[in-house]
C-alpha cells in the first residue's frame, strides 16, 4: 500500500473521529443545563422583594386557619427593614418580621409567624404577598400549604393546633 493511501485513510480516520466527538459533545449546545436553572431545592418557594430574598417559603397548618410561617428572610440591604407577608384570600391577615442589614431571621426559629384567620385547604397552595418599606413592588409567592404529619414540620405547627 503507498503512502499516499495510508495518509488518506488516516485523515479519513481523524475526520470520523472529530465528526463523532462534534456530534456527541453537541447535545450540551442543545439541550438546557439544569443546573443553569434557580428552583426550589425544598417543600417550600423562594422569592425576592428588593434586597430581601426569602427562602424555602411554606406554610403549616392542621387546620388551614392558622398558617405558621417557615423558611427564611435575608436582608441584603444596607438598612433594617419589616417585611409583611400578608394571605391574598384574607388581605386583612397580615404578619410582619423585621430584618436588620447583612442579616436573616428564620422564619419557626428566630421568629414565630403565624397567620391567624385564613381560610385554606390543607395541601393547596396559598398565596402570601410579600413586601416591605418604600418598595411598591412585592413579591406574590405561591406557597405550599402542608400538615404536621412529616416528623421534619411537627414541631413548626401554630400552638394552637398541636
């Protein structure tokens, strides 16, 4: 065989090659990366309000009238703000935790915050608006309305449930 055969059927062999590796490294220009994407990492929702992110948002209940409040509240600002969380099906039902600057209050530990008055189904999903200070746009969150029945929550439930 000359050499001019053994340089095509290398070359030939290489182009295959880089062919195959474009086509099987490709799907990754496609295909969207999940780790590229901010979720839930928990039972609860995340949202932001200005320089406050709230995290892992649920509620807990036995009854779906008293909500206790669970997750936590980070303030990212330079100045110490109260943020209201308030039921959007009972917007007469609102609770407030304040958050001094570079810090976080979470929401069943530092803080107790039960919502008393709403009307909501157990496993259905409440909307809470958040929002605090000068800010004029709050956050809706659509949080989780879970029970005491998962150990994890028990001790989260509104005292006047348990």
């Amino acid at each position: 065989m000359s050499h001019g055969a053994t340089f095509k059927r290398a070359a030939a062999s290489i182009a295959a090659a880089g062919v195959l590796a474009i086509g099987l490294s490709g799907c990754g220009f496609l295909t969207p990366q999940a780790t590229t994407k901010n979720y839930s990492a928990s039972d609860g929702v995340n949202g932001t309000v200005g320089d406050v992110r709230l995290l892992n948002i649920l509620a807990l209940s036995s009854d779906g009238t008293d909500l206790a409040l669970v997750g936590s509240v980070y303030n990212d600002g330079d100045s110490a703000v109260t943020v209201r969380f308030q039921a959007v099906d009972a917007p007469a039902v609102t609770e407030s935790v304040r958050v001094a600057p570079g810090q976080s209050v979470r929401l069943g530990i530092d803080e107790t915050l039960v919502m008393s008055g709403v009307d909501a189904k157990l496993g259905s999903i409440v909307p809470i608006y958040a929002q605090y200070g000068s800010e004029e746009s709050g956050s809706e969150l659509q949080v989780p309305l879970l029970d005491g029945s998962l150990p994890e929550y028990e001790a989260f439930l509104p005292e006047s449930n348990s």
